[in-house]
C-alpha cells in the first residue's frame, strides 16, 4: 500500500480524445496531484487506452512496485468511491510496450501531461 491510501483527492478531469476512425468518442480521465506527482484513475486510464479492466490487474501485478500504485477516495455524483490510481510515469512505462494504435496515442497524450504535473 502507498501513502495515497485513503486521501481525499481534489480531482481534475482531463479529456483525451484519440481521433481514431472506429473511435466515436472522446474518454474523460480523472487525475489529481499528490505529493508533486500526477495520479490517474485507473478504470478511467483503462477505457481510454482500449484496455480490458482486467489488464490493469495482470500488467500491475507483472509491472510495477506498490509505490506506483495507491487508492484514493475520489469524489464522484454518487458520493466518495475508493479508486486505484497509478502515478503518471509508471503509466507511460507501463504503456511503452504496447502495440495498439489507440494505446500509443493515449501514451503521447500521457507523455505531453508532464506540463500540467509542473
């Protein structure tokens, strides 16, 4: 566990949007600072990167130290939610591999993210 474990996020709400024929849609990715660090919401990294929800769990188990990842409670229309989330530049190594077009864009879109975590 990490030491976002059960913080209140302030959660900003960044569009990415592929343009990708087949693609109709544009994915909304909930992230917050903590501790000068962008985090992601993971189901959300998921969607927009095309990704099964059950590849997070394989990749996190496979991938990354638990200093990458955390939960977070995170403010939602339904109430607060405990969500995982994953720092930025595990992410964008995480997604290095990747072979899908729509997973590499969103890994651009994250890369181009390093201006909103200064």
């Amino acid at each position: 566990m990490n030491d976002i474990d059960h913080y209140l996020a302030t959660v900003q709400v960044l569009t990415f949007n592929p343009r990708i024929r087949g693609i109709p849609r544009a994915f909304k990715v909930r992230t917050m600072q903590w501790r000068g660090a962008l985090w992601l919401v993971t189901k959300d990294v998921g969607a927009a990167a095309g990704w099964h929800p059950d590849t997070f769990r394989h990749r996190r188990l496979e991938a990354s130290s638990g200093g990458v990842w955390g939960y977070a409670m995170v403010p939602t229309d339904r109430g607060k939610h405990m969500m995982s989330v994953v720092d930025r530049h595990a992410l964008s190594s995480l997604l290095a591999g990747s072979v899908s077009r729509q997973t590499r864009k969103f890994r651009c879109w994250l890369n181009d993210l390093a201006e909103v975590e200064k």
